[in-house]
C-alpha cells in the first residue's frame, strides 16, 4: 500500500539524476510526491489497523470470530 505512491516517483528518479543542482531534482521530486498525494485514499477506521496487521479478518466491514473445531 505504501508503495503504490512511490511508484510514478521512482521513475522519474533517473531524469531527475541528470539536473544539474540538487535543489531542482529535490524541488521535482517534491512536486511529484504532492501531486500523488491528491490521489491517496484516506482510511475509513485507522483505529483498526493494528488489528488488520495482526491478522485478524474483516467481511463487509465487520469483524469474524473464527472457532475452533475441537477434534
């Protein structure tokens, strides 16, 4: 998820090697990273997401309990 914005940035690092001063390839890079943050989705409940990164499972926004089979 983090990676989808460096994306469209990480091709133009080439282009931006050859500026010769590096506060121009600083000031397009900058520029790129603000234009790709207008496209960023903002997260709906980002209280759950240390629950999400622990692996606990959502279905259509609400939380499943998984039991346990007893063999």
């Amino acid at each position: 998820m983090v990676e989808s914005p460096f994306a469209a940035l990480r091709l133009r690092t080439d282009a931006a090697k050859r500026f010769k001063k590096v506060e121009r390839a600083t000031a397009v890079i900058w520029k790129m990273l603000m234009v790709a943050q207008k496209r960023f989705r903002r997260l709906n409940a980002p209280e759950l997401l240390a629950k999400v990164h622990a692996g606990v499972r959502y279905e259509d926004g609400i939380e499943v309990i998984q039991e346990e089979v007893a063999a």
